[in-house]
C-alpha cells in the first residue's frame, strides 16, 4: 500500500464539518489545526465556544488533575489557573470564525486574569454572541463576610465591555463583582434572561433598579446568593419569572424590594432581612387565605381546593387570581391591601 504524503481535505458541507468539531474539545482543534493550516478555518466554524477543565485540559474533574504541590491545595499553585488562561488566551487570538453564538467560561479564575477575560468577552461582542455564562468556582471560606480563601480574588465586570453590542439575550454570572464606575446597561437592551449568582453590588450604585428600568425585554431573572445592600426597584413590562434567593446578609441587603410586574406569573422568595417587599403582580397566583412562609423566611404558596399547596422555596404555578397577599414573618399574619402584594418583616 502506498503511503499518502499529502493531506487531503475533505469536502464536506460547512454545517455537517461544523458538527463534527462539536465533538472535540477545544485542546483537539488546536491539534488539529496545528497538523494542517487547511483546517484552521474550519475549526472556526464552531461558534458555542465551551471553555472548562475538560475542554482546555481533558479532565473531567478538579480531584483528576495532578497536583504540582501535593502538600497544597492545587489552585494555590496558580500552576492550573495559570496555563487554563493561557491556553484561552492563546485559542481566541487565533479564533477565525466570523460568528459566536455563545461562550460558557467554567473555571476557577480571578481577577489576576481579568486582561484575558475582558478579550474574551470583547471578541465575543465583535462576533454577534448572544449567550455569555461566566462562571468562576472559586474557594470562599465565609460567604456572609465575602472572604476568599487562597489568593484568588474574584473578577471584576465592567458593563461597558457589552456596551457594543444588541445580540445579547443570555447573562448568567457566577462568583463576579460588578466594577465601581457608572453602569452602561445599553448592551444589554435585548436581554430576556439573566442569572446572578453570588454577585455583589457596589456600594454606591443601585445596579438592580437601575438594570430592569433600561432592559425592558427581560422575561426570566435569577438573584441568588447576592450580596446587594440598596433598595430594589423592579419594574419588567415583559417579566414572568422571578427569583431571589438567599440574598440577605446582614447589613449587605436590600432594606425595601418593590416589584411592578404585569406579566409576573411566578416568584421564588427566601430570605431574612429584607424589611418590606411590595408586588403589583395581578397574574399571580394567591390564596384565598393569603400567602405563608416557613421558619426560614422563604415564600410559599397555598391554593383554593382543589389546587393542593406549593412546597416551601418551589415556583408559584400560573393562575387567573388578581392579587395576592405574601408575608415573610412567621409569627404575623399577613396584611390583605386591596391592590397589591406586601411583604413585611
């Protein structure tokens, strides 16, 4: 048999080649394009791009990487976090696909890597994205004072690095401070569906209010485990479903939430702090005998028969009901305005 000493390429069709480099991971199409320049471009044809541990270094799990220090926990070496930024760095220089549907970043790095952050995010602007997840599991040793242990600090976002670009219609942030400088919210103007998850707001800024005044598109949001101190303004023509969970922390939470939602149709509650909660909802579900909380502080909802009752921290289901009434405190009965929904401590 005679031996071929030509790489040939293959004439594929571009969806069909762009599906089977969905296959690979991220460190196989820098192989691959390394064997033949030919196929450079057509591992640009991927546009999810999925940056995590078995992605970037074939490893299902962080117990699976060897440790250069085996008397250290591996991410105080910063060897991983180190090379996991490199090679991300190293993929998007040479990325020369000419759309991005979507990036999901899953690793523990931190604002040491923020210049390597920021030129994913901006490239993904550039491409059209729609999705962005940015998820940072790093260590914190106690949520409640935010004190992280090792030496990664968590990165910080600024809002203007989304300011060039309408595409976006999926936030999810995990672990991620908001810079302190006034909030650009013009990149998110199409956005319908945002996750914060263990976020913390500035001290000096009303980030929330501010985000639901200037995105009128959001349908579904996701507060949980936030660390957010001023007062909340919700105001969403568009939103069906909202939740905040577990965002008070002492003296880092919201003394006063109000939710002005025509289209709400359910919302998840659990907290401690918070000292009033305001709804203007008339699409969601009520009971004829108001609404309760368990010891813990989070909402649930009971029904006329035959509706059975909705488990403690569970999504209120859809109903025609116009008002309803919710109150947080387990030793005071609810008080029943005739408009609106209140929530008192």
């Amino acid at each position: 048999m005679k031996r071929c000493n030509k790489l040939k390429k293959i004439e594929l069709p571009d969806s069909v080649m762009s599906y089977i480099f969905s296959m690979l991971s991220l460190k196989d199409l820098v192989k691959t394009s390394a064997l033949s320049k030919q196929w450079i471009r057509e591992w640009g044809l991927r546009t999810d791009l999925n940056f995590d541990l078995y992605n970037m270094f074939d490893y299902n799990t962080i117990q699976d990487l060897p440790k250069t220090i085996p008397s250290l926990p591996i991410f105080q070496t910063f060897h991983f976090q180190s090379e996991f930024a490199t090679r991300l760095d190293q993929f998007m220089l040479h990325y020369q696909g000419a759309v991005i549907h979507s990036i999901r970043l899953n690793f523990p790095l931190g604002e040491d890597d923020t210049d390597v952050i920021d030129r994913l995010i901006s490239k993904a602007i550039t491409k059209g994205v729609k999705r962005i997840e940015l998820l940072f599991p790093i260590e914190i040793k106690d949520f409640d004072e935010y004190s992280v242990t090792g030496p990664i600090f968590p990165y910080k976002l600024s809002l203007t690095l989304l300011s060039g670009t309408d595409s976006l219609t999926y936030l999810h942030l995990y672990n991620c401070w908001l810079a302190k400088e006034p909030a650009d919210f013009s990149g998110l103007k199409n956005l319908t569906t945002i996750v914060m998850d263990r976020l913390v707001e500035d001290y000096y800024t009303h980030m929330l209010s501010q985000l639901f005044s200037e995105c009128l598109q959001i349908e579904d949001a996701t507060f949980k485990n936030c660390k957010l101190k001023w007062p909340i303004k919700i105001t969403g023509p568009k939103l069906r479903h909202l939740n905040i969970i577990n965002c008070g922390f002492g003296v880092y939470s919201p003394k006063m939430i109000d939710i002005d939602a025509l289209n709400l149709s359910s919302f998840e509650y659990s907290g401690r702090t918070t000292k009033h909660i305001s709804v203007m909802a008339p699409r969601l579900p009520i009971s004829d005998s108001g609404r309760d909380v368990n010891r813990r502080g989070m909402c649930r909802g009971s029904f006329p028969v035959p509706r059975p009752e909705v488990p403690a921290g569970e999504f209120f289901p859809p109903s025609p009901s116009p008002r309803g009434n919710i109150s947080p405190h387990p030793r005071r009965s609810p008080r029943y305005p005739r408009r609106s929904t209140d929530i008192e401590y």
